[in-house]
C-alpha cells in the first residue's frame, strides 16, 4: 500500500489540534509503541499523538484521510494478534487519556465509561458498588476496555457470563472518515435499525476509534469458591469438561492447564502448587449468593470428576487460598512464552471436542518435532496451544512451523471450530483466515470496510491479507 510519509507541516497541524506535549517521535517511545505482546513483531509508528476528545480524533481523522496518512488506534499494548501494530508506520493514535470512569449507575446496573479504563481498575470500582463486571482477560490489570471492545474480550468467566460483547449497550465512535458516531441506547431491548454496535465490537479497530462506553452490569454475587483437580492423563482430564455441563453445572470458571503449563507458572511464581507431578488439572470456579447451593454444585461436580479417573481435588474456599490458586492460572500465559521463541494459536471448538483437538494438537506437533504447551478456557472450549521453538532447529522451526499450524487450525474447523476466540485475527492470523472463511464470506467483510473506510486509512494491513 503507497501512504504518503508524515511531513513538517502535518506534524505541526497535529500540534495544533491536540497540543505539542501530545504529539510525539522520540525513539524511545517510538520504540515502546512498535510492539505489543505479540511475539516479536516490531512496526514503529512515526508519531504517537494522545488526544483527549473525540472531536480531536475526529480532526486528526480526516487530517490523515487528507494526507494519505495511515492511523492505529491503541489501547494498553496487550494484544496477542499484533491488532495494534503501525506496520505501514503513519500516526500511532494512543487512546491512554481516554482514563475516566463517567458515571455509575447502581439503580439501573449500567455504567458509562471512556475507553482508556484499565479492565481491572473498572472491575474493583463496579464490586465497590456491588455491581459486576465479569469479562476477566488475562492481562486485566493492563488492557483497556477499549480494546476489549476491538477484540471481544472473553477470559475464563466466559463461560458462565458471555464475552465482551454481552455487556455493551451502546458506544460513541469515531468513523475512518471522521464523523462522530453515537450507537445503541441506555435500554436492554434495543432493535432500532441495524446493530452497529454489535458490527464494531470486534471489528479490531478496523471500522472505528471507539470513545465512549455504554456497559450493562450484574449483581455481584456474594459467594465463590475454587477447585483444582488433577489427572493422570490429558484425555480424561478434557473429557470431563462437557460431562459437569451434562450434570447440570455451569461454573463461573473451567481451566484447563497440562502437567508443562504448570511447571512454567512454577517458575514464573518460584511456587509449588498442589500434585504438581499430574498430566494436568483443571480449575473450576463455582459462584452464587447461597452457599448451600454451592456445596452441592460442589458435591455434583465432585462426582462427575471420580468417573473420570480424578486422582484429587483440592477446594480452596478463602480468599487468600482462592488467590494463589488463580495466581497459577493467571500468569501461565506470560511464563509459557518466556521458555523460548514461540506462537501462540486462539483455538476454540464446542468442549465436548477438546479431547480430540488437544490430542490432534500433540500429534500435529510430535510428527513435525515441534514443543506445544496447552492451556485454557475449557468451559467454552477455548484452547490456547502455544508452539515453542525449544530445542527444533532454526531449519525445523523456519520452514515446519507454518505448515504445522494450517494442519491445527484445519482439525480445529473440522471439529465443528474456528482459529481465533479471543485474541482476534489482526496481523499475524491473516495468512489463516481462509481456513476459517469462505470466499464470499470474506469479500462481504472487505466490502464492509471499504464502505466505512474508502481511503483504507484506519489500521490498515489487519484482518485481511
């Protein structure tokens, strides 16, 4: 794609429109906004401008439709499908003072929120009101809810309470054009014309900037507790997943972690945890406002488990206990990527096929010498199977590794699944897409972006190869 390079003169117009402290190019910023958590991609912007107001943005927008510019919209840096990445360089758009938490609503459980908030940040102020918040990514303490919007967000209490998406009554965005787009409404019944806030949600920064929030939320229920039950193989430890469901339980939680995914969050912590030496274990969150209910959800899930060769379970039921335990889960995917070069694949399938996928995994990867760790959100079927390079050869791991992933994300879509759940599509995934997506299904979104974006100047190089 031909983009015109940022000249004296735009750089001043962006001075004006926002102020000079906010208008940046040093290298080493330039540095830290080239990159996002995503392996070892590097694209440096070149500039990063932080506006405050959509009207600012709105004006930078059409300076860069003007100008042939490219802008990438960016919120904490945490994706893990380069979405955020400036590859044709142009204008980072840092969203980080977009920070405020509007308004709280406690009598109609509803909040209005900019989308810079740290995911985290909002949670503890919605619990400190007893309203919920339960979409929990794993990098909850860094990511923004604005990008939580850009990728549909889940995390581990998906599977209980939804993704992102589930909790959006409306947004303000700004169009790849400039306009300043209001969708949705303050009610939980909304069908008036079409769901464009539903069309954004996911779209990964590719149809609009979005500025403004509106979030539905929940009761925050009083009471939860944990398990952690362990096995001697992988099969029985997946194979028990759709079977809690079968009795009934839907927990609030349903991880999966194999015997090395422990081993690396060990390292990471410098902890022990409970029957470290298994295949693997699964977490199981269970949360409600009667405890009573929840022991014998307890009980139920406790017997499903012995019928599948369940060699112990530890509950934990205080707090500082529940903690350490989610501590393991919540930094596997930070230590499993510290081991060595790696990728890392978003599969998802219904869970009564994680046997199979995981299986197939292991065996994709033995036939082609490559390491695979697996861990994730088993409840929703949600596998993430990251790819080490470990002791392969830089032959094996150049040439094996991308033929060995397009036989995963094949066997993840024979098995009735697709090739991202959360992390989304962005730079890295592209190439799969076709995997995932029909021809006419593909040109129907391309159609969808090239109506919002005309000049293809918002993120562009993402989604679509």
């Amino acid at each position: 794609m031909n983009y015109n390079k940022i000249s004296h003169e735009i750089f001043s117009q962006l001075k004006k429109i926002i102020g000079d402290e906010y208008v940046i190019n040093d290298e080493y910023n330039i540095g830290i906004y080239s990159k996002d958590y995503t392996e070892d991609f590097r694209f440096p912007p070149e500039v990063i401008v932080k506006p405050e107001t959509a009207e600012q943005i709105s004006e930078i927008i059409k300076l860069a439709n003007k100008e042939n510019i490219p802008v990438y919209p960016r919120g904490g840096g945490t994706g893990l499908s380069g979405g955020a990445l400036p590859v044709f360089g142009g204008i980072c758009l840092s969203m980080e003072r977009f920070n405020k938490i509007l308004e709280l609503d406690e009598v109609n459980f509803q909040a209005v929120v900019q989308p810079g908030v740290i995911t985290e940040v909002f949670q503890i102020e919605c619990e400190s009101k007893n309203m919920y918040y339960p979409p929990d990514p794993a990098s909850r303490g860094s990511c923004t809810l604005g990008g939580n919007l850009a990728e549909c967000a889940g995390g581990p209490r998906a599977v209980k309470y939804g993704v992102t998406k589930d909790y959006i009554l409306g947004i303000e965005f700004v169009s790849p054009t400039g306009e300043i787009i209001n969708t949705g409404a303050r009610t939980i019944k909304n069908v008036t014309g079409y769901n464009l806030t539903q069309l954004i949600i996911g779209s990964e920064g590719t149809l609009g900037i979005i500025t403004k929030i509106i979030f539905k939320l929940l009761p925050k229920p009083k009471h939860k507790k944990v398990l952690l039950a362990a096995y001697d193989s992988i099969q029985d430890c997946t194979a028990s997943v759709a079977a809690i469901f079968q009795a009934g339980i839907i927990p609030s939680a349903l991880e999966f972690m194999e015997k090395s995914a422990i081993k690396a969050a060990e390292d990471q912590l410098g902890k022990v945890f409970p029957n470290n030496h298994a295949a693997a274990q699964l977490l199981l969150e269970v949360d409600g406002n009667y405890e009573d209910q929840l022991n014998s959800d307890i009980e139920t899930i406790a017997g499903v488990l012995e019928n599948f060769n369940v060699i112990d379970i530890v509950l934990a039921e205080d707090n500082q206990r529940m903690a350490e335990i989610w501590a393991l889960r919540r930094c596997i995917g930070e230590a499993v990527k510290s081991i060595s070069a790696y990728k890392e694949e978003d599969t998802v399938v219904p869970r009564s096929k994680i046997p199979e996928l995981v299986s197939g995994v292991k065996e994709i990867c033995e036939r082609y010498g490559i390491t695979s760790i697996c861990y994730g959100h088993a409840g929703d079927g949600n596998v993430h199977v990251n790819i080490l390079k470990g002791n392969a050869t830089e032959d094996v791991w150049n040439n094996e590794l991308e033929p060995a992933i397009e036989e995963i994300f094949k066997l993840t879509v024979s098995l009735g699944g697709t090739i991202s759940g959360e992390h989304g599509i962005g730079y890295s995934q592209k190439k799969y897409l076709p995997i995932a997506m029909k021809q006419n299904e593909l040109d129907l979104m391309k159609q969808i972006k090239i109506n919002f974006d005309p000049n293809n100047i918002l993120n562009p190089g993402k989604i679509f190869v």
